[in-house]
C-alpha cells in the first residue's frame, strides 16, 4: 500500500541532489558566465515555490538558528582563505588589503548609513547597522576570485585575486565593532557619550586585539602539533584534513570565550597555521578539507536563500530600498574601494577589477541575524528584505561575471609578460 507523499523524504533527495550538483557543477559550468551560488540559489527557490509541503524558511522566525548556520558557513570559509594565502607579511605586498579595510569599508559603511536614513527612512541604529552588514565582502562565494590552493608562487599571486581574498578574510571581522555600535545606538539611544567610550575601548580595542592574539597563538600552536611533534603524534604525518576543522574551532571558540572577535582569530590563525613548515605538502590537505566542508554549507545556506526568497522574504521590499541595495553594490563599493586604492601599484585594470567585485553574501546575513537578536531594530522586515536583495543581485550579477572578467585578465596578463618577455 501506497503511502502518502512525506517532504520529510524529499528533503534527502534536494541534499542529495546538492551534494552531487556541488560536485558536478564546477565542471559542468566552468567555462560558462555562471557560477555555482547561482546554481543553488535558483534550485533552492524552485523548490520551495513548488507545492511539495515543504515549510517555508523565514530568516526572521528562525533567528537563532540562521545566525548559528549562517556563523558556522563564514568561520570555516575564512579558515580556508587563510590557508590560501602565499604572500609573506609586510607592508608593500598587503598594502592593497590594508587600504580596502581602512578606506574602502569605513566609507562604505558611512555612505551606506545615509542611504539607508535618507533613501530608505530608516531610523538611525538600523540604518548604522545598515551599513555594518552591507559593508564587509564575502570570503563563501566569492571563490571564482580567490587565489588558488596553498603553494602556488607568491610572487605570481595577482593583486586582484589576492586582494579580494584577504579582504574578505578580515572585513567580516571588522564590520563587528560597527555591528555592536548599531547594537548599543538601538539600546541607549543617539546620544553616544553614553556608551562611545565603553564602545571604544572594548569593541574596538579590547575585542580587536584579543581576536588577533587568539588567532596568533592558536594558528602557532597549530604548527607546533600538526609539524614538530614526536613522530607518532605529528599530525602533518597522517593526512587527516578535518583538523582543519579543529582549528577553525578552537581559534573561534577560545576567543570567544574571552571576549575576543572569533572571525579574525580564525583567519589569522589560519594566515599563521600556513607560514609553519610553509613548504609541507599537508597544508593542501589541509586546504582541500575546508575547501569541501565550506562548499558543503554554502551549498546549504544558499538554497536555504533561495528559500527564503520563494517564501516572501522581498515582500516588505520597497523601491527606494531596492535602489539603495543596488546603489551600494555598483556605486558605493566601487566608487570607495577606487578611492581605497588610489595611489597603489596595482594596475588601473586590475583596481576596477577589484572594485567591482564587492560581493556580499553569508556574512551580511549573519551580522543582520546576529544584531536582531541581540536588539530591537525598526523595520528588521524590511531590512532583512533589503539584505537578502542585495545578496541575491551579488550572487546574480558577480556570479555570471566573475568568469569572463577573471579570463579576460589572465590573458591580458599573459599577453603582456609575452610582450616583455620577447622585447627582453
């Protein structure tokens, strides 16, 4: 006897077919103007608009659990792009990252902020918040403009590449001190002499520097265990990835048990986990791990958007709020990161490049989860619809051009060291 159609099992089938897809795509469509996200964002909302019985996903219903799934994609994503990263610290080869984070994210922050109060009317935490969340770039799908695994020749690493990695490895962290700004403006009010000073001091100093000596002495003791123990116990010696994991947790947990920003000791320790035994053939197992693990919940976390979209997360979306999302992806970051980079030795081409590539994706949606369940924000509905917009139009618009502007440029590159090269 038949029994009646149970979702339940459905369920399995969509991770099922995810899994596979998350395996199959990257080759299917690798030469095509497409992208992966894409893939699972529109399966994710055909899915759910069907009528399979499946519950609808609402980000502001479930809140707890979309900052708790939303925390765990971008942690492991920003262990993976610190493992990436070849280039040795110092001050003319991180100079482009150091300018995106001191010039570019402030700005947009700022500029954001004022869209959000004067475009949109939002009051002015949630508009402060507005810009905390759009502001940092995202390190889960941005992987079509990433450097490549560990152990490639630094001195071959583009400016673009590099830049857009290690600026999505620690923005996500520091949109946190702005996040927590908007936090404490929604809890006391405007008036700042309330609270600017402990703001300062603990948010900003104390959490920031916490964060960065966690991930220091986390990403050494790392290379301690896994390189320089006693043969039987060194871990390099096993090839057991998910240490990777392990790292990413205990660099994120023990920070946060003292108080410290978890994002930024997880990508640092990673940055310090990978200058130990550099030349050492586990730190592509490594790699390859977080790699896996992160594709696995950005699979998840995307058609979970998709989801959210066919349930009517846009349906508080207003016209003023869509230009705004649309402003801040074309002409606020560009317009910033531009200024950010003015007077660097990266290339004008390049420079665009990286301008225009300010996608936003998993990390915004957890900052936005975070901040609303820790304050009562005005509007959260038509902020989250705001987000998810801005979100879905990155995933869309960076995702079908990340393939041609990144080809276009390695020819060009290889075009001109040809040129060098014969004129040498």
């Amino acid at each position: 006897m038949l029994e009646t159609f149970d979702p339940h099992s459905l369920v399995y089938t969509l991770a099922g077919v995810a899994a596979l897809g998350g395996a199959l795509l990257p080759r299917v469509i690798g030469h095509l103007p497409a992208s992966p996200p894409m893939a699972f964002l529109l399966l994710g909302f055909a899915v759910f608009a069907l009528p399979l019985g499946l519950a609808g996903v609402d980000p502001i219903e479930h809140a707890a659990a979309t900052e708790y799934l939303t925390e765990v994609g971008v942690i492991v994503a920003l262990m993976g792009a610190g493992l990436k990263l070849d280039r040795p610290l110092g001050w003319s080869t991180w100079q482009p990252t150091v300018r995106l984070l001191a010039i570019t994210m402030p700005l947009t922050i700022l500029l954001t902020a004022l869209l959000g109060w004067w475009a949109v009317g939002l009051a002015p935490a949630t508009a402060l918040l507005l810009g905390a969340v759009l502001a940092p770039t995202d390190p889960v799908l941005a992987a079509d403009v990433q450097v490549g695994p560990p152990g490639g020749d630094p001195e071959e690493e583009d400016d673009l590449r590099f830049s857009l990695t290690s600026e999505a490895g620690l923005n996500d962290a520091l949109a946190f001190p702005f996040t927590n700004a908007a936090i404490a403006m929604a809890l006391m009010g405007t008036d700042v002499s309330g609270w600017l000073l402990e703001w300062f001091t603990v948010d900003v100093v104390y959490k920031l520097g916490v964060g960065l000596l966690g991930g220091i002495l986390v990403g050494k003791l790392l290379g301690v265990v896994v390189f320089r123990t006693p043969e039987r116990l060194r871990l390099a010696s096993r090839g057991e990835g998910f240490v990777a994991l392990a790292g990413t947790f205990l660099a994120y947990g023990l920070t946060e048990v003292v108080g410290g920003y978890g994002f930024l000791a997880v990508f640092v320790a990673a940055v310090a986990l990978r200058r130990s035994e550099s030349d050492h053939d586990y730190h592509q197992t490594l790699h390859d791990f977080a790699e896996q693990t992160e594709q696995l919940l950005m699979i998840a976390l995307v058609l979970l958007l998709g989801g959210a979209v066919a349930s009517g997360i846009l349906a508080p979306l207003t016209w003023p709020a869509a230009v705004t999302g649309l402003l801040v992806l074309f002409v606020v970051r560009p317009v910033t990161a531009w200024i950010g980079l003015s007077g660097t030795t990266t290339p004008k081409v390049e420079r665009a490049a990286i301008a225009f590539f300010g996608i936003r994706g998993i990390g915004s949606l957890y900052y936005l989860a975070y901040a609303l369940e820790h304050a009562e924000f005005p509007n959260a509905d038509l902020l989250w619809a705001l987000v998810a917009f801005t979100v879905v139009v990155s995933i869309l618009v960076h995702g079908t051009s990340a393939t041609l502007v990144t080809r276009r440029l390695d020819a060009r590159r290889e075009d001109e060291e040809s040129t060098a090269g014969m004129e040498a």
